[in-house]
C-alpha cells in the first residue's frame, strides 16, 4: 500500500494539480473582459504593473491592507493559518527525505520540534476559523458545509502527520492516511475554492492594476489597500 500511494497515486495527485492549476489560471485569464480593459491595461502599463506589484504585497503582509487592520483578530488566524499550511509540508525534514529519494531534490529543513509548534497552530487557527463561522452571523450566513469539508481536507494532512509522527495508535495507518490527505488536498485545489492558492495572486495583481490605472493610481494619490 505505501508503494502505491507514494509511487502511481503521488504521480498523479502532481499531475492533476500541476495540470489544473495551469488550466485554472488559463480560463482567469481568458475570462476578463479585454474589450473594457484593453486600453488602459495595454497603454499604461507602468502604472499597471505597480499597482499590481502594491496589491499583492499589501495584502501578503500582516496588517498591511486596512482590511488586516480593521479585522485584526481575524487576521492573525488566517497567518497563522496560512504560515504553518505553507511552511510546515515544504520544508519538513521527512518530506525532503522523500523528495530526495524520489527526485533528488531538497530544500533546508526545520526542526521537529518547530514542525509540531507549526502544526498545532494550523489545528488550532483552524478551529477558531470554524467557531467565527458558527458565531459571527454576518460569517455564518455564507458558510455552508462546502467550506467546512474544504477546512477538513486542508487540515487532514496536518492531524494524520502530528499522530503518524508520534506513533499514536497505529503509525502505518496514519502514516498511509497522511499522504492519502495530501493527496485528497492536492487533486482538491484545481476544482475547488483552494485554487485561491494560485488565483489569489492573479487577482490582486488584477484589482491592483484596475486601482492602479484607472482609480486614482496615475493621479498620484495614495491608495488605502
């Protein structure tokens, strides 16, 4: 079984993702609207570029859209969220192992104390996520179980590791249902909401440029992001 899921099933998981994830950004791109936009994104492409590089940096930064600043509770767990989503599988030390027995390739590693501090933080960030969806109605009113099965596969990986890692009960089961939920994760992305993955940068660097060029960037004035 772990022959097949780190071998045929692995393999496909990165062909899928990699495949739709290009598709996904394809079809964002082909379905602006280039009659409206054409002009001004074509002519003004300095400005364009700027405020696009503006947006996207903005937003990437803890409390440096006012949006981050006017949610600051919110904005915490949602770094904390995306920090640890992010850090944690690409430079944990078992990974690289695998990647390099694979493919031969490898990035520095963290330690395994830092990788448990990391993946405590996504469980527990991900729960209060849930919670403010439960509680907050305006939040409440927009959740439906679409999302939170979305937050259960994207936390899946991280519990079937935390036990996998520290032999709770069976290692191999949750060593094999670690990387089936990485796996799920992957293959999920393109057709799902976690295409934000991808699709986030695409359209802040979109609405970057629209305030850029044509909502008072070329005038010189500041922007509030």
């Amino acid at each position: 079984m772990y022959d097949i899921v780190t071998g045929p099933l692995a393999w496909l998981s990165f062909l899928i993702f990699f495949i739709g994830i290009l598709v996904r950004s394809i079809l964002y791109i082909r379905g602006l609207d280039w009659k409206l936009d054409r002009v001004t994104y074509t002519r003004n492409v300095s400005y364009g570029i700027k405020g696009a590089v503006k947006s996207i940096f903005f937003w990437l930064m803890p409390f440096g859209s006012q949006s981050w600043r006017n949610n600051p509770g919110f904005t915490v767990l949602v770094f904390t969220f995306h920090i640890g989503l992010l850090v944690t599988p690409v430079f944990l030390l078992g990974h690289n192992i695998l990647l390099q027995e694979r493919w031969g390739v490898g990035f520095f590693t963290i330690s395994e104390t830092t990788a448990d501090i990391l993946t405590i933080a996504v469980l527990v960030s991900a729960l209060f996520l849930l919670l403010r969806r439960a509680a907050l109605p305006e939040v409440r009113i927009l959740t439906t179980p679409y999302d939170v099965l979305l937050l259960c596969i994207s936390i899946l990986p991280f519990l079937t590791g935390f036990l996998a890692h520290h032999q709770v009960s069976s290692y191999n089961f949750w060593l094999i249902a670690h990387i089936i939920s990485g796996e799920i994760w992957l293959i999920a992305v393109p057709f799902t909401k976690l295409s934000h993955i991808i699709l986030f940068f695409m359209s802040r660097a979109q609405l970057g440029m629209d305030f850029g060029i044509k909502r008072g960037g070329m005038k010189g004035g500041g922007i509030t992001w």
